[in-house]
C-alpha cells in the first residue's frame, strides 16, 4: 500500500532548496571572479547559472501552489 502524501513541510523544503541553488550561484560567481578559469569554462558556469536561475523560479511558483494548498487544508481541487 502506498504512503499517504505527506506535504506538511514541502514549502520549506522548497526554500531550503532555494536557498541551496543562491549559494551555489554566489559560490559560482566567486569562482569566475577570482580564479583563472578559461573562458569556455566560464561560459559553461553562467550557463550552469542560468538555469539555476530557472529553477529558482520554478522553486517559488511550486512554493506558491503549496501555500494556498495549505492554506486549502490540502483538499482536491
């Protein structure tokens, strides 16, 4: 039998996960500023960003929906 869908804390897995993905950004940027990477490499890192920055953005919308869904008592829409 399946476990029952538990998402009493799904925003704040979410926001750790976001704050996770802006730390790797910051530690990201960091290396393309102080160290001596090839261009290419600095390229794939801001591409790498890039999508980073995407997923935050996917982070707060689904953080979004689970908030009203608390707010909802979790029933089905």
């Amino acid at each position: 039998m399946a476990k029952p869908d538990n998402r009493n804390d799904n925003v704040e897995k979410l926001q750790q996960m976001k704050r996770n993905t802006q730390h790797n950004i910051e530690a990201a940027e960091e290396a393309i500023a102080h160290t001596n990477m090839p261009q290419e490499q600095k390229q794939e890192v801001r591409a790498k960003n890039q999508r980073r920055e995407e997923s935050i953005a996917a982070f707060e919308a689904e953080m979004k929906d689970e908030k009203q869904a608390r707010q909802n008592g979790y029933r089905e829409q």
